[in-house]
C-alpha cells in the first residue's frame, strides 16, 4: 500500500507543479530532492541516536551537494539523485540502522522518489527534443 500511496502522491505532486508552473523555476526539483533527503535526518532527531545522526547527516549532505550541483549544472544529476535516493530508500535499513524511520518509508519515498525523477527526466527529454 505505501507503494501506491507514494506513486500516487507523486503523480500529484508533479502534475500540480507543471499544471500551476512550479516545475519552471529551474530550483523545483532540486529543493523538493533536498526535503526528501533531509526526512532521515527528521527520523534520527527523533529517535536520539547522536551516531545515526550524525551518518544521516553525511548521507543528507551528500544529497543536497548533488541538488546544488544539478542546479547549477543540469538538472539531469538532480532526475538520476531522486531516482537514486529512491533505490537508496530500498536499501537504507541495509546500511544505517535508524530506529525512528517509520515501517512503512522505505516504500512510500522509494515510490515517489523514482517516479518523480522519472517524471523530471521525461520533462528533460521532451524540451531537448523540443529544442531540435
């Protein structure tokens, strides 16, 4: 169910913002990528793990260093690191034991990360293709 509720909830997010205009300003993605990475980092503050903390931190850092990067050079690093953190998402619990991430997150943001950096990099090659 949070599969669906996180590919769902994508399709919202990004069908609001190009049908409102959002998804012009070139910091859209790149800021939503930024909150999205940042909700481990949420999930360490409340379980008052300083070690997890400080690894979510790291992780979250490195994210936001690749949303900078992608906004100033191409919002195609930004469509790869959503979809990336979506396949991180999968393999979190793997590597960095975070006890107040919810039972259900991993599937949830993996959902919608993926789809949202796929619904960027559609937008990316239809204006490429646009501009033939």
């Amino acid at each position: 169910m949070e599969y669906l509720i996180g590919f769902l909830l994508s399709l919202a997010v990004a069908g609001l913002a190009i049908i409102i205009g959002f998804d012009q300003e070139r910091a859209f993605y790149p800021t939503v990528l930024i909150v999205v990475a940042s909700y481990y980092v949420l999930f360490a503050v409340m379980a008052a793990s300083g070690r997890t903390l400080v690894i979510e931190i790291a992780v979250a850092s490195g994210f936001l260093l690749l949303a900078i990067i992608g906004y100033k050079k191409s919002l195609w690093l930004v469509a790869i690191a959503l979809a990336g953190h979506g396949v991180f998402d999968i393999v979190h619990h793997l590597a960095i034991e975070n006890p107040g991430v919810p039972h259900w997150w991993p599937g949830f943001c993996s959902a919608f990360d993926v789809i949202l950096g796929g619904v960027l990099a559609a937008r990316l090659l239809r204006s490429r293709l646009a501009t033939r």
